[in-house]
C-alpha cells in the first residue's frame, strides 16, 4: 500500500466523521430551527452565528478538502481494473468536492 491510499483512508475516515458530527449538529443542536416560523428562524440565526459557522466550516469545508485525496486514492486503487470508468469517477469527484467546498 503506497502512501496516496494510506492518505485517502485517513481522508475518508475525516470525511466520514465530519459527516457524522455534521449530522449529529443538525438533528441536535440545530433542531430548533426544523419546524420554526420565519421570526423565530432569523432569531436563532442571529442568536447562533458561531454554532451556525462552525457547523458550515465542518459539513462543507472539511469534508469537501478531504474529499479531493479520497477521490485520488480511489482513482489510482480502481484505473487498473476500469480504466475509462475511474477517470469518469475521478472527475466527478473532483467537481463534486469543488461544488461542496464552494
């Protein structure tokens, strides 16, 4: 196992639990704002910034950098075995982790 694959397992562990965290914030410490009325969803915006910043910076920043290395370690684990298919795959992902980070 080369160092690229050892790199994409850590990201996708990264990824997996920035998703996870990022899941758990939302059914827990966002609940509030599921079944909300208009006032009081901008009243918990402007009264949850941080929580709001930090939660965005997991589920989209985080998980969108690491997914760049997971992506590439797919890549050169599968072009052996299909080719055409890992390079479709390849930039997929690619556009997938840039449309995420932005």
């Amino acid at each position: 196992m080369n160092n690229l694959q050892k790199i994409g397992g850590v990201a996708a562990l990264i990824n997996a639990a920035a998703y996870i965290i990022g899941f758990g914030m939302v059914f827990t410490l966002l609940a509030p704002i599921m079944d909300a009325q208009p006032e009081q969803y901008l009243a918990f915006l402007a009264d949850n910034q941080a929580l709001l910043y930090v939660w965005h910076l997991i589920i989209y920043i985080v998980a969108g950098v690491f997914m760049v290395p997971l992506v590439l370690a797919m890549h050169e684990r599968l072009r052996s075995h299909a080719p055409a298919l890992s390079q479709i795959a390849l930039a997929m992902g690619l556009i997938w982790s840039g449309l995420v980070i932005a």
